[in-house]
C-alpha cells in the first residue's frame, strides 16, 4: 500500500513512518503541513493519505479541508484523519460526499496497533473505519431534531457497529444474534431515515451522519 503521512508531531510522524514501513507498506511522503499534503498527494496518486485535523499554521483544521480537497480532486485517494479531536461539520462533509474509502479515528487508537492498521486497510480497500467514540460524539444529542429518534434501541447499536466499519456477518457476531436479524434491523433503520432510495454502501454512511445533514 502507498500512503502519504501529514502530521506535524515529528515524533508522532517518524512513528507512523517506521510502523508502516515495518508492516510492508510504502510511505511515498510525510509531510508536516496541510498545503505540502495536497501537492504530495497530487503528485504521487497513494492509496491512503493519513492527516491529522489540526495542522500549521493556524492549528485549527487545515488538515481536514486539505483531506476534503483531496477527495473532490481524486475521490480514488483513501482518507483516514487521525486526530485527537472530532470536527463535527468538516466530518459530515468528508463522509457523506463520497462512498467508502474514509476512516475517522483519535490518536489513542495508534496504541492499538492491530485496529489502526486494520482501519488503513479498510479504507484502502473501499471501505470505512470509524473510532467507536467518534461515532459516539457524532451521533450525540444537539437541540435540533434528532433524525434518530425513531430508531429502537438495537437498532441504534447496529447503527453504531455500521458506522464502525462492521459488515452485517460481524455486528452480528459482537450481538449475539443471526445475520438474518441484523438485516432486518438494517432494513428498518434505512426506512426510518428515509434511505430506502439510496443504493449502495453509501446508504451505511448517510444513516449514521444523517441528522448531520439537516
């Protein structure tokens, strides 16, 4: 896998580079700002860039718009955000105008080697991966509508293993309950926020951020 590393923690980025390389993968470029992530990226065409939120020179979200601009230019290129802080609207954005390859996890997650590089690789592959507390503060309750509201209680656990990156086999397995089940309630939850319409994968994506959108 080509990836392109953006942080501006040297540390932290030196660490994500000999982790990588040691597992086989190919860091075309590491970078340290947000604006040499764009043209790198443009440049080499990786599988996956992996960004922080907040980068130079204002700390803020640079990191996230370069990885919004990334996907409008090349929505080919994977995009995992790795960060200590979940940025609600630049969140909503990046998830719902593309279908899969995009992950969203906190950097507590890079202690657990195996989830951090099985979310690289999901969202190489097409997929999504998701930090269960992102998709907590995600799906947290505003003063808006809650689109959500309709949903029984397991239908929003299944909601919260979809938005994780499960497939139906596997929130079935963390649930105890068959596969048949969980389709059903799959099912369910696409006709509650009004889904049925959508095909595709991106239907698993708009069900979790859709209240987001409004």
């Amino acid at each position: 896998m080509r990836v392109i590393l953006a942080e501006d923690s040297i540390l932290l980025r030196e660490g994500l580079v000999r982790l990588l390389a040691e597992e086989g993968h190919d860091v075309v470029a590491a970078v340290s700002d947000a604006r040499t992530l764009v043209a790198e990226a443009r440049r080499h065409r990786p599988d996956v860039v992996v960004t922080d939120v907040r980068m130079p020179p204002t700390h803020t979200d640079e990191g996230m718009r370069a990885a919004l601009e990334i996907r409008r230019s090349a929505p080919e290129i994977g995009v995992l955000v790795l960060s200590q802080y979940v940025e609600r609207r630049y969140a909503a954005e990046l998830i719902s105008d593309e279908v899969g390859r995009v992950g969203y996890l906190l950097k507590d997650r890079v202690a657990q080697v195996g989830e951090f590089l099985d979310a690289l690789e999901r969202v190489a592959s097409g997929g999504a991966a998701f930090d269960p507390e992102v998709v907590r503060r995600l799906l947290a309750r505003s003063n808006r509508v809650d689109p959500l509201a309709r949903l029984t209680q397991r239908e929003r656990e299944v909601l919260e293993r979809m938005a994780e990156g499960h497939t139906n086999a596997s929130i079935a397995e963390t649930l105890y309950v068959s596969r048949s089940a969980v389709e059903k309630h799959v099912g369910a939850i696409f006709d509650k926020l009004d889904l049925a319409h959508v095909t595709g994968y991106s239907r698993r994506v708009l069900a979790v951020l859709r209240y987001l959108q409004s």
